[in-house]
C-alpha cells in the first residue's frame, strides 16, 4: 500500500511538471514569490536595445561597487541597490551573477540580524528561483533545507506565513521530484510526504 502510494504522488506529481515549471518561470520574473514579503529595490526599466540593457545592469553594477567601497561588503545599507541589481540581473538571464548577489543579501543579514532570521526568508524564495531556471536541482535541495531552518527558527512567522512558506516548499519539492537527480528520488517523495502533512 505504501509503494502503491508513493507511486501515485510519482505520478501526480509528473503530471504538474509543465504547470510547475510555468509556476516557477513566473516567481522568477516576478522576482519574489508571493507567499514572500517583497523585498524593495530597483528593478530594470523597460530597455529598447541591448545597449541600454547593458548600460542601465553597468550602471548598478557600479552603485553596489560604489556603496561596498564606502561602506564595506556587509553593510545593511547595500541592500537595497543589490536588490535592484539582482532583479535587473534575472531579467536578462544572468542567473550565476544574481544568484551571487542574493547570496551576499543573506550574508548581510546573517552578519548584522542573526544566523537564522526571517528576513531571509523571501531572498531563499528569490535564490530557488533562480536555480529552478539554471536546473540546479542540487542548488535547489540545499536551498530548501535552509528554508526549512528559518521556518523552524522563526517565532515571529505568523501561522497563515508559515503555511504558505510550507505550501511553496512542497512546490519545489515537487519540481525537484519530478525533475532532480533519480537516485533522490525516494528523499524527495518523504520530503513531499512531510510537506503535505505540514500543510493540512
């Protein structure tokens, strides 16, 4: 009964792929999931060349450098310009570089708010959706654990955020079921399995 079960979740779950795969498509371009708090910054104006593409990303580029000179790499005060950066960055495809920068985000946080705090909720959201586009599944696993350690760490979270977090999680895990490396396979359904028992 147990395998009968699991084999039917399989299923379920391969037959979301496309709808999970435009699901995620959207949070990236959104930038934030909407189950997360949106995070304020600049993002790219609508560019009518590549030229102006690659000025206005040269352009903030330059900001955060600029900012990280006179204020150092972990100043809270960058992160609204890395914000804007890392948007602009994901509109243009540039996923390793925004992925960089939404990493120094989180850094920042840890050094000036705590190893484990809510504010780095909705920038994890940003960083799986990032690696949903580059098929980092590996990235993906990573990200979700430590998602999973805010959400146990978090005692501000009201339960309505709590639930929603749980239900984008359980999301990307079936991404990562239907889509990750097989021989995770049977983490990956236990995994959906604890989800969906969070969220009842």
């Amino acid at each position: 009964e147990i395998i009968q079960q699991i084999g039917n979740r399989a299923g379920r779950a391969s037959r979301r792929v496309g709808v999970l795969l435009l699901a995620a498509s959207a949070l990236l371009f959104a930038g934030t999931p909407a189950s997360a708090d949106a995070i304020p910054g600049e993002s790219m104006p609508p560019a009518t060349s590549l030229a102006a593409q690659v000025e206005h990303l040269n352009i903030l580029r330059e900001r955060v450098a600029q900012l990280q000179n006179q204020q150092g790499r972990y100043d809270p005060g960058l992160l609204n310009a890395m914000n804007g950066l890392s948007e602009a960055l994901i509109s243009v495809g540039e996923f390793r570089e925004a992925n960089d920068i939404v990493e120094q985000q989180i850094q920042i946080l840890r050094v000036t708010d705590g190893l484990y705090t809510d504010g780095q909720i909705a920038l994890v959201h940003r960083q799986l959706s990032i690696m949903a586009a580059q098929q980092n599944w590996l990235g993906m696993q990573d990200r979700l654990t430590y998602l999973s350690w805010l959400l146990e760490r978090s005692d501000t979270l009201s339960d309505s955020e709590r639930i929603n977090n749980i239900k984008v999680m359980r999301d990307w895990t079936r991404l990562l079921l239907s889509r990750g490396p097989r021989q995770q396979e049977a983490a990956y359904l236990f995994q959906l399995r604890d989800l969906e028992e969070s969220a009842l």
